[in-house]
C-alpha cells in the first residue's frame, strides 16, 4: 500500500472549564476525544489510504461497519472526528490508527486559569526556574530522618489510592522539595543511595497523580526524571516501574507506537526466570505487557496485540491471587488473574462498538475469575482497574439502549469511587448520551450524576 505523503502526529487536545473552581479534560483514557481543527489533514490521508486499497467510500464503511456518512464527513473535514471512529476506520483499511493522525498546531486554550493557579506548587518543584548558572531555588528545606519521610510519601501514594486527590496536591510540593534536598544533605554513598530511592519514589507517586488528572506535561516531567534517577542507580526494577507508568501517559496522549515499542523492549529486559518465580517481578513484567497489549489493540496491530495478550496469559497464569499496590513501588499498580481477564474484556469495546460488542463484553462480566466469590480467593484488583471495567460494562449497556442497568453500574462507581469518576470522561460520555436518548423525564438519580459529572443536558 502507498502510504500518505506525511507522517502525521498526534493532535494536542485543550482542557475545558466545567464549573467554577474545577477543570475536567475534554480526552477519554483511549477512545473518544476529538481531533477538531485538523480533520481536513486527517480526511485527506483516509482519502489516500482509500484510493491505495481501491476503495470507493461505500466499499470502506462496510469494511469498517460505519455508515457511508460517516465515512465522508470524516474524509470531508466536517466536523471533529473521534479516535475511536479513526480506529474503526483505520481497521477497515488494514492501517494502524497512528497512521491516520497528523501534525499541526494546538487548539486554543480555553479557561484553564484555575488549573494554572492551583498548580504553581506542584510545577515550581518539579519544573524551577534554570539560569546560566544553574537552577534558581529560593531556599532548601532542612530534612530530618529519611525512614520518616519515606513512610510520608507511601501515605501520599495512600491517598492517592482512595482518590483523596485533593490532599495529595496540597501535600507534593513540600514533599517534592524534601525528597530533592535529602540527597544533596546525604552524607555517605550509602545514605545517598536510600534518599534517591526517596526522591524517585516520590516522582513516581507524582507522576502518577499528575497522569490521571491529565496534566501530561509535569506527568512526563516526573514519570522521565524517576527513570532516569533509578536506572542510574542501577535500581532496574524501579525504573521499570516508572516505564509502565510513562507507557499508561503515552497510551494517554494516543502515542500508540512508542508505548508499543517502550513497554516491549522493557519487558524483554525484565523477564523474570519462572524457575525462581518470584509474585512482584512477575507482576512488573504482567504489567509491562499488558501496556503493549492495550497499545497494539488501540493501533490495529491484531499480531502484536494477541502475542502481549499471550504473554499477560502466561505472566498471570503463575499467580493465585492478585499482587496490589501494596507493593509499590515495585510494581506500579496491581496485577494477577483478575486484572489480567477485565484488560483482555476491554479489547472487546476497543476493536469495535457494535451491540456484538457490547454483548460479549456482559458475557464475560461476571464469569471465571471475575465473580464476586472467586475474586474472595484471588484478591480484587486496583480500584482504578475495578472501576475501569464497570465503565465497560456500563459502556456496553449503553450500547445496547439499556440506560436504566448503565445508569446502575455509573451510581456503583460513584457510591465506591466518587472522585475518581468525575475525571472519567468516558463517564460523562455515557451521562451525556443518556440524557440525550432519555425518552421519558429523567429520574432524580440521573439529575445528581449529571450534576456530579458536571454533564449539561
């Protein structure tokens, strides 16, 4: 096939303001966001590939399961076309998704005052000011016993865990600052060794944060700095630890080829030997394969995505019961038969959007390792991971015009993880839809959670 003239890239995507005092990301975790201003550019290389395969736009929509209209308004530039439309055409043409984006310039930003100012802290630590002769710091925070700071930054990783986001960004800056100034006040190699330690961790919890309120920038600060620090302390597992997190912020950013290609490459690197299996690095290598498998899934790369698929199977094939974030930072967030199954449900919604779809993802809901009293023996997986798959479920329900069993599931994500769905934008999706689909008057429960979602009707 004749490839377009130019390799496109990924568009940046702007924030948008919800209400006063709080700012919500208008891209999803992989599907649904908007590319607006370029969609000519995209239009013009679906309209390349098409013309290569010797497809008229009728022949592609089948291909693809979309409408003709589809097909054309996303090759006429009308209006913005969605990721996940992207990939369902991109599929029907036998080309990675990646190869349909394209580089240009920013949308504008629109209302992110309140999200400049609520993290000066957080990006004065992580980002300060450098001049000619070096960074410029005001003043550095006398440290006292490391063991105590140490077990601060793993109750900010704690608070983190159970969504208490608002406490984490009060308390990074200063702990930033402290994780930083305790190497430079180390005195020894040996005690330099665990204050760097310190100081990666703490990165990584940052970065972590940062990631999933989507503040990609300080994320990558953070998240590139711990893999720096910890591979040149020759500490290979932490740094690993700090790829899967880059991998889950470039999958993020739809950077789908370099999540692929980073999270390979450091998974053949961390192969454990199964003859000494030890849970924790045999999580850490599941993890890392299971950023590819999610990669590959979300590019078309059907090959490359069935083998990471292959290998999460065999990493979580050992393991009776899940390994948590307890664990960290040795791994990143949980792994075992549970989160290994509800990643591999997920591939059901990102390969297509048909009811098909949405009913082989309600089959596989509640079976196996998923039911409520297998998961007493094997351990529940990270929230986050739990809360995903009830996304999905609710997906699918909403894909199947059930809304009242969607609107269920969205209140059981709420009732457990209140602050965690409201930066959800699959959530609001789903909301949005309902509200837009509702036939009859909508319930006093559908009123709070678009109220909660920050969802206008």
């Amino acid at each position: 096939m004749t490839p377009p003239a130019e390799q496109p890239r990924r568009v940046p995507i702007r924030p948008t303001r919800v209400k006063p005092g709080h700012v919500m990301w208008c891209e999803v975790p992989w599907f649904g966001r908007e590319v607006g201003s370029m969609t000519q550019e995209i239009g013009d290389n679906i309209k390349r590939y098409r013309r290569a395969e010797g497809l008229s736009q009728e022949e592609l929509a089948e291909k693809a399961g979309l409408s003709v209209s589809t097909v054309q308004k996303a090759e006429q530039g009308r209006g913005a076309v969605r990721t996940q439309t992207l990939h369902t055409i991109a599929r029907g043409l036998g080309v990675t998704t990646s190869a349909l984006f394209v580089a240009g310039p920013p949308e504008p930003v629109v209302g992110d005052d309140a999200t400049k100012q609520s993290l000066v802290a957080i990006r004065a630590a992580l980002m300060p000011p450098i001049g000619i002769d070096g960074v410029l710091v005001a003043s550095v925070p006398k440290v006292g016993d490391l063991s105590a700071l140490r077990r601060r930054v793993l109750a900010i990783h704690d608070l983190y865990r159970v969504d208490d986001y608002d406490a984490v960004a009060r308390a990074l800056p200063h702990l930033l600052r402290e994780a930083e100034a305790s190497v430079a006040q180390a005195d020894g190699e040996s005690a330099r060794r665990k204050a760097e330690r310190v100081w990666t961790m703490t990165l990584l919890v940052s970065g972590k944060y940062l990631t999933q309120v989507r503040q990609y920038d300080l994320a990558y600060a953070a998240l590139s700095e711990a893999i720096r620090r910890a591979g040149g302390a020759g500490d290979r597992t932490i740094a690993a630890t700090g790829v899967v997190g880059l991998c889950w912020l470039l999958l993020r950013q739809d950077r789908f080829g370099d999540c692929y290609d980073l999270a390979v490459r450091t998974a053949e690197a961390m192969e454990p030997r199964f003859s000494e299996v030890d849970p924790t690095r045999v999580s850490l290598w599941g993890e890392l394969w299971m950023r590819a498998a999610a990669a590959a899934v979300r590019d078309n790369r059907r090959t490359e995505a069935a083998e990471a698929r292959r290998m999460v199977a065999r990493a979580s094939a050992g393991m009776v019961k899940e390994e948590g974030e307890g664990t960290f930072p040795s791994v990143w967030g949980s792994f075992g038969p549970v989160t290994a199954r509800i990643k591999a449900i997920e591939d059901c919604l990102v390969q297509g959007h048909s009811r098909a779809d949405a009913r082989a993802v309600l089959r596989q809901a509640d079976r196996g390792v998923l039911r409520s009293e297998a998961r007493k023996r094997t351990g529940n997986p990270s929230g986050a991971s739990w809360g995903r798959h009830l996304l999905d479920v609710a997906q699918a329900h909403t894909l199947l015009g059930a809304h009242q069993d969607a609107m269920e599931t969205l209140v059981v994500i709420k009732a457990d993880r209140g602050e965690w769905i409201k930066h959800q934008p699959m959530a609001r999706r789903m909301m949005a839809d309902i509200l837009h689909n509702r036939k009859r008057g909508l319930t006093a429960e559908m009123r709070d959670m678009a109220a909660h979602l920050g969802v206008v009707g």
